[in-house]
C-alpha cells in the first residue's frame, strides 16, 4: 500500500492537469471565437487580457503552494486573496467550457447520425454566447461573496419544544455563533454590525462554539473589546474548535505552542466568555435547573480528538435538560448520540456550508454534505437535536456564495 500511495497521487496529479489541460483550451477556443468578428486591435486587446488573467491565476496557483508550505502565521490573509482571485477567474471558466465541451459532443453526435453537413462557425458562435452569458452568473456571484457575502449576516431563528423542559425555562433564547476566524476580517465596520445584530437579538445566553482564530491567539487581540461588549442575562460561554489549538503552524517549539493556546483561553476570559473545556456549568432558575455542558474539539481525523464526554458530564448536577456545546457535527452520530446521557440539544458549527452552496425554502445544497451529513441547520433524532451554525466569519476563499454568514437564536419551549 504504501508503495502504490505515490504512484496513485501521481496519477491523480496528472489526471487533474489533463482535465485542467482540457478546460483552458476549450474556453480558448470560446474567447477566439468570440471576437473572432471584431476589429483587430480589439481582438487582440481581449484576448491577451484572458490569456493575462488565465496566467496569473496559474501563478497565484504556485505561490499559494509555496505559502501553504511555509506554514507561517502570517500566510492566511495572502492565501485567501489568492484563492479568491482563483476561484473568480476559473469557477466560471469551467462552466463556459463544459458547456462548449457538451455542445461539441452533441454536435458530433448529430453528424454521425445524419446525412447533411452540420453548419459550424455561426453555430459554434452562437454556442460560445450562450455560454459566456452562463459563465457570467457566477462570475457575478462570486463577486458578491467575496465583496459584500461574506458580511451579509443573516439571522436564522428556531424554536424547539420539549416536554421535560424545566417550567422555568419555558420561553429561553439562546444565540448561537460559530467560527468567528478572526484573523480573516479585515472590516471593522462589518464585523461591528454583525455583533449589533447579536447584542439586538437581547437572548438570555449567548453561546461560541469554536474557532475563534486560524491560526494563533493573536489574531482575536483587535477584536476583543467588540466582543467584551456582548452580554446577555445568563451569561455568555464558550468551547474550543480545531483552529484555535494552531495544529497547522510550525512552532519553535511544544512549549511555544502551549503558551499559545494559553493566551486564546485568556482571551476568552478577557471578552467575557466561560470556556468550558470538558466541563459543565448548572444554570439555575428559581428552583429549576438545566446544564450546558462544553466540550473541547472532537472531530474525525485528522482532527484534533480532544473531546471528552465522561470527563464533561462527571458529577454533573442532577437537572432535567442538558445543551451540549461541540465544535463538530461529526461528533454528534459518533459520540454524543450513543453516550448514556440524553443530550437535549446540541450546538455544533465547524462545516461554514463550504462558504458555497444554495438555500432556497425546503432544500440546500452544498459540497461539503458529501463530507458532512449534518452540514447546516437543524437535525433530529428521537429526542436529540443538532443544530449547525454556518459560522460567523470566513476562512480560505474570502467570501460567501449562497451561504451567508449566520447568527442563531434558538427559543426552547415546554409542551
């Protein structure tokens, strides 16, 4: 197995080049047709400027592997404008070349089948229109996403009801936010709006549930007297996701590394928030009582497996409800679900939706269900509910396309 590993890497490789190989020759030959009928010093003007930024994409392509090796801290900001710019320039062109790519099968079809001559450059023409019309709507998407979505805060609201919900709970709110990735912001006015949005929503508790930075503590140093500024009656609490232990930065040393984590738990300290990490905390209402439990990362590998239940729950108080807070999904049907205690509801975010998709009333869409069967919103089985925040903030590809970052207010109900 492990001699076949690099011999199988290097035909995908080469698979992915010839595919790629593939698309920017057939979207070539789209733009030549194109302005095929126009002047020449307009036609060369057009088509050196999509040779340009064709090319420059295939460079930001090599730099962002260079950066991504370096592994500095400093590298994420330069790598999602490069992934941004890929992902505008060539999401698009794949579309206009499989298009013409799907023509051009048909057209031989029709050839083979039929007696007559199939007319080819005013079709060919024709085709190539339709397909940069096509290629246009996301183009125009994702130019939203990477301007205006990744700031379009929407706000999702759910209400759940259960019937061993402590009287006195009845009515609770809860808001939910996720995956800040602080060191990706780079608008305070934006960032600002959102938190507005959160404090206006005057939930009894407000919960984070991982993923505050990328990479290392300092990127949440700016931000924190904006986030100090949050309250709600119950308090605020909050656990770790799989950024904020910086598994992906080259530490000079573990001592380094610790000291690290160190300061992101103070920093939750600093903004107000409870870290629970494996713990518990009883939140009491009169004579009444329901836990919320924390939990630090638990996710499939090669995520960090930090995540420990029987140490959260141990001498927990004896109360009729419990929310888990657990920065991912995959913990849910993996852990959660199978473990003694009956976890109410619990709070996960971590997916982002893949910052891509589509949402419209009764279905969504994205690529990252295929990793993830519990991606976005609410799911239940028995009496369990998840629910998965879409996150907050954006990491990688600086935008949102159809996934918008998203602020959750849960109202638990007694039946």
């Amino acid at each position: 197995m492990t001699q076949r590993a690099p011999i199988f890497a290097l035909v995908i490789l080469l698979l992915f080049f010839l595919g790629w190989f593939l698309i920017e020759l057939f979207a070539w030959q789209g733009i030549k047709t194109l302005t095929r009928d126009l002047s020449r010093p307009l036609q060369r003007g057009l088509r050196y400027t999509y040779l340009a930024l064709s090319a420059l994409a295939w460079i930001g392509l090599i730099l962002g592997i260079f950066l991504a090796m370096n592994r500095s801290p400093q590298r994420m900001i330069w790598t999602g404008y490069i992934l941004g710019y890929i992902v505008l320039i060539n999401f698009p062109k794949i579309l206009f070349a499989a298009f013409l790519m799907l023509e051009d099968i048909v057209r031989y079809i029709q050839k083979w089948t039929s007696s007559g001559d199939v007319p080819l450059a005013s079709r060919r023409k024709f085709i190539s229109q339709i397909g940069i019309m096509l290629a246009a709507v996301p183009f125009t998407a994702v130019l939203y996403g990477i301007i205006r979505g990744r700031y379009d805060y929407r706000i999702h609201r759910v209400e759940l009801a259960f019937d061993d919900l402590p009287e006195a709970f009845d009515g609770l709110t809860v808001t939910q936010i996720s995956d800040v990735h602080s060191g990706s912001f780079d608008s305070k006015e934006d960032v600002q709006r959102g938190l507005d949005m959160i404090q206006d929503l005057g939930s009894d508790m407000i919960v984070f549930t991982g993923d505050i930075v990328n990479e290392v503590s300092d990127e949440i140093k700016p931000w924190i007297p904006a986030f100090a500024a949050l309250s709600a009656p119950l308090g605020k609490y909050s656990v770790l996701g799989n950024h904020d232990y910086g598994d992906s930065v080259r530490w000079a040393s573990p001592f380094e590394k610790a000291a690290n984590l160190q300061r992101l738990k103070d920093y939750h300290a600093q903004m107000g928030f409870q870290l629970l990490t494996n713990q518990h905390q009883t939140i009491q209402k009169g004579d009444s009582a329901l836990n919320l439990v924390g939990v630090e990362n638990w996710g499939k590998l090669p995520f960090p497996q930090k995540g420990d239940l029987d140490i959260a729950t141990k001498d927990m108080a004896d109360a009729q409800f419990q929310i888990l807070l657990s920065h991912d999904p995959s913990h849910w049907e993996e852990k959660i679900l199978p473990h003694g205690t009956t976890f109410h509801l619990t709070l996960s975010g971590h997916t982002h939706g893949a910052q891509l998709g589509v949402e419209v009333p009764g279905w969504k869409w994205s690529p990252v269900k295929y990793r993830y069967p519990q991606w976005a919103g609410l799911y239940q089985q028995g009496k369990e509910y998840l629910y998965v925040n879409r996150g907050f903030g954006f990491i990688g590809f600086p935008g949102r396309v159809g996934i918008w970052p998203e602020i959750t207010q849960i109202t638990l109900r007694r039946t």
